[in-house]
C-alpha cells in the first residue's frame, strides 16, 4: 500500500531550518518504539501543537516517524482515562481515588491473607518509565511479598535476553545505532525495522546507498531487501539452519578470527564438529533457500573487517528463538567481529522501555541488572533499602501466570499498560483465565480488551504527561519530561504505584521520579552513576560508572561471562513447534505495519487510522490464485487454536505458502489463531509459525486476483 504517509521515516522540515514552530518545546523520548527518538513537544494553552524531532538525538538526528512525529492526538482523545473506576453489578461506575486505592489495597491483601502472596501477579508496562517499573517489581516484592512479576519482554525479546547473558553475559546491544554507519555490511534477520523502527530503517537506507552490503534473511522480502546486495527468502522456523550454514563456510573458508577464538572464546571444537553436518546444500534444503545464497552471505560478513547483525521478532518468536538467538551471536565470536565500532549485535527491541523494564528487575527472577533473585546478597541489599524480608522463590511467568489463574492457584492480578487479551497468543486461555481471577486492576490509558475483565480501572498518564528516563534499544537511558498535565483525574502511574503501596503497608519514600533513580542507582552496578543532570540532552549507555561514564561498545576486551570468554553455542537446528500438513496447508506468520503500534489503543485513536483501519492477510498472488482468493476479500482463517477473519491482501513480497497478518486491531481477533507453543527456555511464544488454512468467504470488488503493491 502506498501513500503520502508511507514514508516511514520524516526528515522533519524544522530540521532544515524551514519551518521552526514558536518556542525549544519539551525535549522528551518518543514513548513509540525502542529507538529512542529524541522529540520537542511544543505546547499551547495546555495543548499539543505538535511534535518535533530534537536534533541532538543520537539515535534520529533530527529524524522521526509516522507515529512519533504525527500520532500524539491520542493524548486528547475524549476516551481517555480520567477517572477511577470500580465495577458494581457488572458496570463500571466512576470512584474517587481513596475509595479505589482502599479497595485494591483491601482485596489484595484479602486474598494475600487467604492464599499466600504468591496468590497475586502484577505486570509492570514497558510503555511505562523505568522508575514506574522499578517502582512496580518493588510493589510486588516488597508491598505484596512476590516475585510473580513479568513484562512484555517475555511476549518479544526474552529469548534475546537469555542468549545474550549466556553467549556474552550482559543482556543489551553490544554497540549502538551508530555502528551501522561504521560497519562495512550488515545481516538483518527477522526483522522489518522501515515498518517497526522507521528511523533505524532509514538510518540503514541511507548507509545501504552509502555502500553498506546488506543482507537480508526473511520469509518476506521486506523493503530493505531493495536496499541490499542478498536476499534470503526462507520457510519461516528455519532460521538456525541457515547460520549454522553460514558458520559453516566461515569455518571452512578460514573467514574466521584464530586469535580471537582462541583466546576470547570456548567451546569451538564443539561447535566446529556440530558445523560440519550443515554444508549449504543441507541447510538450504531445510530453510528451503538457495545453497550458494548461503555461502554469499558468509562471505558478504566474513570477507570485510567490520560487520554488524540486526535481529527482531523473526528470531525470537519460535520454539528455539533463545537458542538461534545464540547462534547470531556465534557468528560474530567466531568471526571476532564484536566489541570494536562497527562490529554490533544489535537486537531491535520493541516498546520504547522494554529494556529498561527488564533491567528494572520487572521479572520473576532477578532483581535488577539481572541479578537472581536467589542470590543472597543482592536479595539482601533489596531487603536492607526496603525494610521488609523478600522471597527467594522466582516468581511466574506470564504463560505461567495465566495457566494459574485457570488452575485456581493465582487470584488476583495487577496489570499496568499491557493488553494480554488483545496481544498474549492463544486468546480464548486468556480470557479464560482473566475470567477465572477473583479480582483484576488494569491500571491503564484507555479501555482496551484486558480492562473489559478489570474489577478497578486506575486512570494512568502517557509519556507526554510524567518524568523519568526509557531505556532504549542501544541500553541508552533517556530523560522523559511532562510536556502536558494527566487528564481529568488521572495520575502518573508512579504516584499511583507508591499510593496503592502505602494502602497495602509499604512506604516507599519517594516524592519524585528522581528519587526512584537514586534508589536505582544506589541498588545497581550498571546504574551506579545515574543522575537526571549527567543524563543531559543525549543520554547515557549502561553500565554507566559512578563517575557518570558511559559504554557504547561492550566487550571491548573481556565477556561478562565467569570465564570472561564468549561461549560458542553448539546448537543444531529444531524443526518448530507446528507444521503444515495436508488440512492446514499454510505458515501464518504474525507481525507489525508502519501505520499503529501493538494493541493499538493509540494508533487507533489518531489519524494514522485513515492510513490503515484494519489488520490484513498478506498472500502470495500464487497461493491466492490456487484458493480463489482476490485482493480485498474477506477470508475465514482457520488453525489449530482457532478461527478469524481478515481481508486478503495479495504480495509477491511473501514467500509461497507463508501468510502474514498483523494483531492492531481488536476485531480482527489474530491472536485466536496462535496456540501455546513457546520457547524452551523463556517461553516466548512462537507467534511467528502457525498452520493455517485460509478460504474465501466473500468475493472482493474486483472479481480477478489482481496484484497489489506489497511491502
Ligand atoms: N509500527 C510499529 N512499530 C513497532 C511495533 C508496532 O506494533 N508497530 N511494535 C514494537 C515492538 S513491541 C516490537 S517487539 C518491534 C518488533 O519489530 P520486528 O521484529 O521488526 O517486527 P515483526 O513485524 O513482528 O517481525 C519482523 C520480521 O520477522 C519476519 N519473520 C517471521 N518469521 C521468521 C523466521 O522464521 N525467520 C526470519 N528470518 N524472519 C522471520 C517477519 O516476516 C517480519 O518481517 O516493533 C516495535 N515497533
Ligand atoms: N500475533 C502476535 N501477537 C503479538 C506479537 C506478534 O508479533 N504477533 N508481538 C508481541 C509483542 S513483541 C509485544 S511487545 C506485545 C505488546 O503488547 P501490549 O504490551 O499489550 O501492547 P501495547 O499496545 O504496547 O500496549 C500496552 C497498553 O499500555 C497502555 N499504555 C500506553 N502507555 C501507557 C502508560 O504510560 N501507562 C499505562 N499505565 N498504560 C499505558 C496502552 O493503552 C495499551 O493498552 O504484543 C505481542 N503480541
Ligand atoms: S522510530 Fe520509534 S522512537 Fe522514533 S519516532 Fe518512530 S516510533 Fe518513535
Ligand atoms: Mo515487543
């Protein structure tokens, strides 16, 4: 689809100097994506005017998209949020705020005082600040007694996560958006950053036809394949054997570093007799692309001196996205290409604070910087700040969480910005269990599909309406600043965080976000010299030092590992979790467009909705002619778990027998058709393979498969 808008990425007229709106406006971090953009909000008699790009941002240099630069009228929306709400007889009738703060404090800690803390779950929003999510895992731990805490992570990058911490032993981007420019050639696997991060997609546009080599693996060719010298067309699910066949050639080429294997890694010889089963014409019958495409792409990394890879929810979102995950990462131990400019991991995390969350320690078992909550002496050091014993037992996971509310062992849950009932997969076992809980709070923006089960809705505020820092998918810690007030009632969810604490016992002190980040820094390494003033206009990498000195590159000389080596992962290819067969004869694939974000409670409700106003099936015109299917028509699509509807939209930019569909939109139920198939090691759900059979039900307005323009 094309039009004026489509232009993922603006170059904001301001930034030539042509169209300067009145006034510097609030310089903040774009609550989008994980970016980072850094954005001026300019205000006029308490309304947004408009938002700009803020030159000094390091990671959009003036740059900014679609939904950061245009997509803030959400903001005003008269279905925001403004006031508490309690549902009474199964209407929701608006409450003061003591009187919902009073009855979340009293009915959890009922049901603490009936079942045990590890009775309730809370959800901390990676929309949300570091500080609300340091804030919120302390409310669980502390206040409640649990460590049942969970982000969005665990739906999207966990397996990132725990691939990183074993292969190199930090969880982050090992360098910054800046290495792309630096790099001689880049590999992006499963990930689509001109739809999902229009800036980085821009930024490595212009490196492309600047002379970067680009290669792309996918099992659609995505708009960067245009800008590349390879495309890797793959069966989606079959990713480890196409590196394992990369690492292959470059073993068996000598592409590799010697000196850096042998003195900054283990495990090659494992991993080189496990490489020796996966020549190209092996790995290329799995991933159903072809062999010599494998041995350019070893070469295209192998032959230059500085190479960096991208990855997404393409590598993450499978039954073994933890373990492909590590075997990215094989690909620069081997070749040596890591911790020197140029030579990044760069994983494209989602929400704007999906790393910070999790460095936050918003999960069931580490504190923050990822330290476990088993060990004895961080557990302790919490234990001192926070005046209260803490469990050592790691918490649930959100799947976990969800089959506990089923089972009857979980009652209640917290859940700050996130829509499981719209975005978790296997939709009618969520609702099943957000149906089975005794009492659920959402403390939310807007209603949305999750609030529909609530038992007390708390009005919470937008990025455009607090303080405090996002972290960003580089580890970038940014400032946030309010440039508007919360609407009506509405409060920050920090104010609320602290106040439903109070109720429930538990003072946590603070009367400003800035006191959380002292907190923060104070209890974390990486954090230690972490202070709103050092921060500035451009932010801080983690581990930042108690003199305030950053790390854009990590692992300049040594792994964060107990050797200090990078572990070489020996790792074969697994088929996934589902496969087609004769009654479900297609690969469904789920993922995002330019237009709206997630769940989209935002997008929806600016006019990025006259763009796009409603989720799609992309087929290849080659499976739409064999089923009949024209551009436009509305299709039933059935799998395992069960069945929606959706409107075709034809792409040669698909791979044969792969379908693609978006999850933007409520109606369009996508996530009905997803089943419980998770990675093995985090529980990342595998919502990027599932079979599928896809039959028309109407006939479109042009009777004749025609082609339309894919992306
Ligand atoms: N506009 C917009 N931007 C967003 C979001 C949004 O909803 N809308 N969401 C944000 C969030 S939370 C996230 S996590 C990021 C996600 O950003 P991305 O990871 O880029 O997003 P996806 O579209 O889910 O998937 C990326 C690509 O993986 C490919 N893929 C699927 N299976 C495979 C496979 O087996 N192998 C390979 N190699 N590729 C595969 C898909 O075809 C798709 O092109 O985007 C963030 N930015
Ligand atoms: N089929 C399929 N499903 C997917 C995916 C996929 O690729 N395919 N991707 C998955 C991924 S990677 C992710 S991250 C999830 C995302 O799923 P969600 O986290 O559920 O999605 P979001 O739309 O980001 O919204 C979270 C909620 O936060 C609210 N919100 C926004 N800002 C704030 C704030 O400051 N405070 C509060 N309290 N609330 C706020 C919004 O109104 C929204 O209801 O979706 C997952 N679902
Ligand atoms: S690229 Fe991401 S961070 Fe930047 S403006 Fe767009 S949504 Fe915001
Ligand atoms: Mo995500």
């Amino acid at each position: 689809m094309e039009h004026p808008g489509a232009d993922a990425a603006l170059l904001e007229a301001a930034a030539e100097g042509a169209l300067q709106p009145e006034g510097a406006g609030t310089l903040t971090t774009c609550g989008y994506c994980g970016v980072g953009c850094r954005l001026r909000a300019h205000v006029h008699a308490g309304s947004l005017l408009s938002i700009t790009p803020a030159l000094e941002g390091p990671a959009n240099r003036g740059h900014a998209c679609l939904k950061g630069r245009f997509a803030h009228r959400f903001a005003r929306s008269r279905e925001r949020l403004t006031e508490p709400l309690i549902r009474r007889g199964g209407r929701l009738v608006a409450v003061s705020w003591e009187e919902a703060i009073a009855t979340v404090a009293d009915r959890l800690g009922a049901i603490r005082r009936d079942h045990g803390a590890d009775a309730i779950a809370g959800l901390a929003s990676s929309r949300g600040t570091n500080e609300e999510c340091f804030a919120m895992a302390r409310l669980m731990r502390a206040a409640i007694g649990t460590n049942n805490i969970d982000n969005c992570s665990r739906v999207c990058h966990s397996p990132t996560s725990y691939a990183l911490r074993r292969s190199l032993g930090l969880s982050g981007a090992t360098g910054t958006f800046d290495d792309i420019e630096r790099a001689q050639a880049a590999i992006i696997i499963g990930a689509n950053p001109t739809q999902a991060h229009p800036v980085v997609g821009a930024r490595i546009k212009q490196a492309a036809l600047r002379g970067l080599a680009l290669v792309t693996i996918d099992p659609r060719r995505i708009e960067l394949a245009d800008y590349g010298v390879l495309h890797i067309g793959i069966r989606a699910g079959t990713n480890a054997a196409v590196l394992l066949g990369i690492a292959h050639v470059l073993v068996r080429e000598g592409l590799i570093d010697e000196d850096f294997i042998a003195q900054r890694t283990e495990g090659y010889e494992t991993l080189a007799a496990l490489l020796d089963a996966y020549d190209p014409p092996t790995a290329g019958a799995i991933a159903g692309c072809d062999p010599q495409a494998i041995e350019e792409a070893a070469h295209i990394y192998g032959d230059c001196e500085r190479a960096s890879i991208l990855w997404g929810l393409g590598v993450t979102e499978h039954r073994y996205g933890s373990e492909v995950a590590q075997l990215i990462c094989n690909l620069a131990l081997l070749s040596g290409k890591i911790g020197a400019p140029g030579c990044a991991l760069l994983p494209l995390r989602g929400q704007n604070n999906v790393q910070g969350s999790s460095d936050m320690g918003a999960l069931p078992d580490t504190y923050s910087a990822y330290r476990s909550v088993t060990d004895e002496a961080v557990a302790g050091s919490f234990e001192a700040a926070w005046g209260t014993p803490l469990s050592r037992r790691p918490g649930y996971r959100i799947p976990e969480m969800l089959d506990g509310a089923c089972a009857g062992d979980l009652k209640a849950m917290y859940i700050v910005g996130e829509d499981i009932a719209q975005t978790d997969p296997n939709s009618a076992h969520v609702r099943a269990a957000l149906e089975a809980l005794d009492f659920l709070v959402c403390q939310e923006i807007f209603e949305n599909e999750t609030t529909a089960y609530a038992d007390v809705i708390l009005p919470a505020s937008s990025f455009l309406e607090k303080e405090g820092t996002f972290t960003n998918a580089e580890r970038r810690i940014q400032h946030v600043a309010p440039a508007l007030a919360p609407p009506g009632q509405a409060r920050t969810d920090l104010e609320i965080i602290v106040d439903v604490a109070r109720a429930l016992g538990h003072e946590m002190g603070y009367r400003a976000p800035a006191d959380v980040m002292a907190e923060i820094a104070a209890l974390t390494p990486h954090f230690a010299g972490v202070t709103y003033e050092r921060l500035g206009d451009t932010g801080l990498c983690w581990p930042v030092h108690a003199d305030g000195s950053d790390s854009a590159i990590l692992y300049t000389d040594r792994f964060h590992t107990a050797s200090g080596r990078g572990r070489l992962a020996a790792l074969p290819y697994k088929p996934p979790g589902e496969q087609p067969d004769a009654e479900l004869p297609l690969t469904l694939v789920t993922g995002r467009i330019l237009e709206h974000y997630n769940a989209g409670t935002m997008t929806r409700r600016t006019p990025n909705l006259a763009l796009c106003d409603h989720d799609r099936l992309e087929i290849n015109p080659i499976d739409a002619r064999r089923l009949w299917i024209s551009e436009g028509a509305t299709v039933s699509v059935r799998s395992r778990h069960g069945r929606c509807e959706l409107r075709a939209s034809l792409s040669e930019r698909i791979e044969p027998g792969h379908v693609f569909a978006s999850f933007h939109f409520p109606e369009s139920r996508t996530n009905l058709l997803v089943g419980a198939s998770a990675d093995v090691n985090t529980a990342c759900p595998e919502y990027k393979v599932v079979a599928v059979d896809v039959r028309p039900l109407s006939e479109a307005p042009s009777q004749r498969p025609a082609l339309a323009s894919g992306r």
